[in-house]
C-alpha cells in the first residue's frame, strides 16, 4: 500500500469529524486557512502497541491542548505495515498554527517526560512523514 491507495481509503472518513465555516470563523481563522496534515509513522519493530497506548492514554490530550485537532488514527491491516504503521491526520488553522503548535507540543513538559518514559527501552518511531493538505473545493461537506 503506498501513500496514493492510503488517502484513497482515508478520504471519506477523513472529512468527516471536520468543522463548518462558521465554527472556523468563531475561532479567529477563515475556512481557507485551514489545513490537515497527514502524518506516517514507520515503527521500529514491536513497538506498535506501546505507540497506540501512549496516543490512546495521553498524547492525543497533549495534542489537543497545542492546538492540534486528531482527525483520526489508523493502522494498516495488511502486511507489510501491518503491526509496523500508525497512520494519523491534524486538522490546524493554518500553516502557521500548525508551526506554532508543533513547537508547543515539543516543549510542553508533559510530553517531554511522556516521551522519556515510554521509550526508555528504545524509540518507537524510525521514521515519520509529514504532508499538508487542504480542501478542494468538490470536498463533501459533512
């Protein structure tokens, strides 16, 4: 599976949780800013489920008090990501907030020691991909 197939599959489900306009507009930012970036992490082996407990448990409210909004998580089924993968997409306001909010997270404390705790017999990820994204026009609006 290559990065084309997975935001084939992702596509509808990751419209869904996504905010209107106006909610966008009460928050300072115009729907135009809004950006969604799809990260991809590549795990070194065995360490699928410590990551998943880390996002589950605590990580993600880590995300949420930086400004970054999950739009969902997912693991491939099929080898050769499978056990081996996570999957994940942001939602931000902007460019610039999602920088704002990736410094803040990197810094917050609770993280830091997060971090330390949980990979203190080895780091989880050997590797991550970043894209942004925004809307095309034609997007459903749900």
């Amino acid at each position: 599976m290559d990065r084309r197939d997975l935001l084939k599959a992702m596509g509808v489900v990751a419209m869904t949780p996504m905010v209107d306009a106006g909610e966008l507009m009460a928050q300072g930012a115009s729907s135009d800013e809004t950006v969604y970036e799809l990260r991809i992490y590549h795990l070194n082996e065995g360490m699928q489920a410590g990551i998943l407990e880390r996002f589950r448990t605590k990580e993600t409210a880590i995300f949420a008090r930086c400004g970054m909004h999950g739009v969902g998580y997912w693991v491939p089924t099929d080898e050769p990501l499978a056990g081996r993968t996570l999957t994940y997409m942001l939602r931000h306001k902007s460019r610039v907030a999602a920088k704002e909010s990736w410094a803040k997270f990197a810094a917050d404390p609770e993280w830091v020691a997060l971090k330390a705790e949980t990979e203190k017999n080895g780091a989880f990820v050997k590797l991550h991909e970043s894209t942004f994204m925004t809307l095309t026009e034609f997007s459903p609006k749900v």
